[in-house]
C-alpha cells in the first residue's frame, strides 16, 4: 500500500486516511506528528477539500496541498493552506498568508484571468510595456544589423564609385587637352583654308580678266556666235579685230532646268578692251533709255529681248550676284552691278554705293 501524496510504501502505522475518498496519506505528506495525529478526529485530504469547498468545514486538519507528482521546487512537507494563500498574494487575491483564505478553483482563477486581462489593468500596462521594450530591442537589433549590412555595402559601392570617378576625371582631362589641340588645330586650318579660298579666288579672277559673257541671246541650230559678238561691238560702235577674239563659245547653264538661252563667253585679248566694250554697254543704254540694247541691234528676228554684257564671274560670284539682285527686288534697291569681280549694289542715285562680299553682308542690310 502506497501514500496517495508521494507514493512512497506505508507503513501499518505511520499513515492517516481520508474520511471523504479512503485515501492514505504518510504522516510527513500531512505535516504532522504522531502526537498530533493521535487527536485528529477527522481527516479531509485537499483534493476533498478543493471539491467540497463551498460546504462549511470546520475542519483544522493541518494538511497542506499534495500533488502526485510533485516537482522539486514545491517541498511535500508544505502546508495546503499555505499554498493557497501564496498563490493567492502572489495572483494578488485580497487575503495575504491568511491560511482561511478560499482555495484556488477553476472559477477563482477564471476571475483572475478577467480582471488581470482587462485592458485598464496594471498587469496589461505592464505587459504592454514589456512587450513594447522587447520589440524595440529586437527591432533595433535588427535595424543596427541591417545598416551595418548597407553601411558595407555603401562604402564598397562608394569606393568602386571614387575609383570609376578618378578614372574618369583623368580620361575627361586627357579629351579636354585633346580637344584643345584639335580645336588650336582646327582654327589653324580654318585660317589656312580662308587664305587658299582668298589666293584661289584672286586667280580664279585673274583667269577670268579677259572673259566676256553676253546674256539672253537666243540660240539657233545656224547661228555663229562670233559673228553675233561682232554685231554687238558694232551696235556699241567698238571695234574689234579677229586677232582680238580669243575664243567665242556657249557655255553650259549652271541651273539645267532653266528655260534661258545659254551664255556666250568670249575671250579677249586685254583686259582694257573688255572693260571698253562694258563701259560701251553702259553709255549706249543711258543714250538710249527707251531702246536700250536688245536682239533687235544684231538683226534677229522674233520676239525683241534685252541682251546683257557682263564680266566672267566664278561660280561662287555668280550665286553672291543672284543673292544681290533677289535682296535689291525685295528691298527696293534701284542699283546692283560687278566691277573687276566686285558685286555693288546702291538704293538709288544719291545714296552711296554698297560692297557686297558675302552673303552676311545682305543680312546686315535687311
């Protein structure tokens, strides 16, 4: 036969039973002598007495709470009242140590939940607390952990960055020296390019003293361009010999969609006597403003046109006098003329005459 309350063998005189459920209990489990068990009358084990709690109980046995199984840090020799009561103070049930205070139940400890759970407690305030506190720490833990991560991170990227950063400083500032060399390079070759276009055009003008062009003489399959210049030197009444007719040819349009005859050009032997045949055309049209010189005064027959003698110009000098005459139609500029390669232009009679060397110097007059 064992003891109910730590299951040790008893002994035929060293146990009490339970008046309630027959239950045998060691002297040293009840906490008692075997003087004071000799004036026990009745004996209520606690597992009745936590059953039968709500009926009165007079009963002073001084037996404290067994457990089956007890664990090390609650000693069997403590007293059942005694625990109640600690769990009591320690659950903060009014009562203290008092060893009549009520006995923990299933409904105590439901009350005790309710009231320790409720949202205005001290216990909830205290939980929340520590609850906040922890998740502070466990988040700063975190935090700290996380920046120490990026922080790495950021100074290996930074440091890659600096390193790309000087390598690209020293390849700008090798472009920019290169730059500036090619730009010193450059202005060198515009310079030099300015003074071949200067010198080209002086010999492209040179080579063009002693050319004449005539303009808006119509073509014809039988037509003898050399005799029609002669017919013109003769309505100027300039006259010219055959040694003096270098050559005498048309010459091909430079605009091939246009409708206009192709120029003559004819080549001189001085440059005096083309520049006598221009002043020629000069004088004979001032002479004659209602019959200036025109097809009619070398004998073709047709429609009459204005002929038009002018000095051999170069390409370039051909687009600049085109420019010249289109802005003196638009502006209202009554003159425009080339002298020895010279394109000038003049508003009208009293206003002075206008050099035109580029087309820069059109817009500066708009």
């Amino acid at each position: 036969m064992n003891c109910h309350g730590c299951d040790n063998i008893l002994n035929t005189s060293n146990f009490l039973k339970c008046n309630s459920c027959a239950s045998r209990y060691c002297y040293e489990c009840l906490n008692v002598t075997v003087e004071s068990a000799k004036q026990l009358t009745s004996l209520s084990c606690p597992f009745c007495q936590n059953v039968t709690r709500r009926r009165k109980n007079d009963d002073n046995t001084p037996v404290r709470r067994i457990q089956r199984h007890n664990s090390p840090t609650t000693p069997l020799n403590a007293s059942f009242s005694q625990v109640t009561a600690d769990a009591h103070v320690a659950m903060g049930i009014p009562g203290g140590s008092d060893s009549t205070c009520e006995p923990v139940t299933l409904e105590s400890i439901g009350k005790l939940m309710d009231k320790k759970l409720a949202p205005d407690s001290s216990f909830m305030s205290n939980l929340r607390a520590a609850l906040l506190k922890d998740l502070k720490d466990m988040v700063a833990v975190e935090v700290g952990r996380a920046i120490g991560v990026v922080q790495a991170d950021f100074t290996t990227t930074t440091d890659f960055i600096t390193l790309e950063q000087k390598d690209i400083k020293l390849d700008i500032a090798e472009k920019d020296n290169r730059i500036k060399q090619l730009e010193l390079e450059l202005l060198k070759s515009q310079n030099s390019l300015a003074k071949i276009q200067s010198r080209l055009s002086t010999v492209e003008k040179i080579s063009r003293d002693l050319n004449l062009e005539i303009h808006e003489v119509p073509e014809s399959k039988t037509e003898d361009v050399v005799t029609l210049f002669k017919k013109v030197c003769d309505s100027l009444q300039v006259r010219v010999s055959e040694n003096d007719i270098k050559a005498c040819r048309r010459v091909a349009k430079m605009n091939t969609g246009s409708k206009r005859p192709r120029n003559i050009l004819v080549t001189l032997s001085s440059q005096r006597l083309r520049d006598t045949l221009l002043s020629a055309v000069t004088r004979f049209n001032k002479s004659h403003p209602d019959d200036k010189l025109s097809t009619s005064h070398i004998g073709l027959t047709g429609a009459t046109n204005r002929i038009f003698l002018s000095e051999h110009l170069s390409p370039e000098a051909k687009e600049l006098h085109s420019a010249a005459r289109k802005f003196c139609k638009d502006m209202d500029y009554k003159f425009v003329w080339v002298r020895f390669g010279q394109i000038y232009i003049r508003k009208n009679e009293t206003n002075p005459a206008l050099l035109i060397k580029n087309i820069e110097s059109l817009n500066k007059l708009r």
